[in-house]
C-alpha cells in the first residue's frame, strides 16, 4: 500500500469513486479502496487508510460509531494508518494514537504521531456519518 505504483494500480482495479465528505474537523476523500483523512484542528494532517484491510475499516467504523454513541474510544491498530506528507524531518511517520472523547461541548478526535499532537473537533452527528460512510465505502463491490 505504501508504493505509489501499487496505491494506483488499486485504485484503477476497484474505479469507483471518488467521494468527499465533510464532518467537522474531518475531510474524508474516498477512492477505491482508500479513504484519505485530512483532519483540521491547530493543524493539519492527512492519514490513509485502505478500506481493505477489515481491520483498519472497521475498526475506524466502530471508533465512530462509539463517537456518535458518545462514548470514548480509541483505534486499537493506529498504525495502519499511513501518513500521507512528513512529520518532520528527522522522526518517522509513526501515529501512536488515534482516539475520541466526550466533551461537555461535542467529541474531540485526538490523534498522536511522531511527537505531535493535533485535536479536532466532531459533532454526534459528526461521527455517525463518518461511521456510515466508512462501513458503505468498505462494502465490496
């Protein structure tokens, strides 16, 4: 998933797409099996995930579904994530931590990697339809 030539030769073998979304914070950017994650808090960054791998598609699903059921949930496997630009120049993409809490104001989507830490804001109704759109884009073809 990581070369280019391999994310194209996906993509041309499942021509669907692509889609956007918008929910809060997060830009999601669906094409063939991918969705690409662009999540806007103090900063930016864009994650992607290949929809077909059942564990990173539902495990994104359920840390959604959770968030649209307010409770507090964190990706188990936050390293299949890949991320898309650098994160600085002298420490790999490594995402540590990709979570969801509760606040008395709405759902705050924290996502660690590689030293940083960036904070993006979700509505309920946020969450829920990006739980939707991960478990439909998912679905085989």
């Amino acid at each position: 998933m990581n070369r280019p030539s391999t994310y194209a030769q996906r993509v041309r073998a499942r021509p669907y797409g692509p889609r956007e979304i918008q929910a809060g914070g997060v830009t999601v950017w669906f094409h063939g099996p991918f969705a690409v994650l662009t999540l806007t808090g103090e900063t930016t960054l864009t994650l992607r995930a290949d929809l077909e791998e059942p564990p990173i598609s539902a495990d994104l699903a359920d840390l959604f579904s959770s968030a649209g059921n307010e409770l507090a949930a964190c990706l188990p496997h936050p390293g299949l994530l890949v991320c898309e630009q650098p994160l600085s120049d002298d420490t790999p993409n490594a995402l540590h931590r990709f979570a969801v809490r509760p606040e008395s104001d709405g759902l705050i989507l924290t996502l660690e990697a590689s030293g940083r830490t960036i904070h993006v804001a979700l509505t309920v109704r946020d969450a829920d339809r990006l739980a939707e759109e991960i478990l439909r884009w998912a679905a085989p073809r």
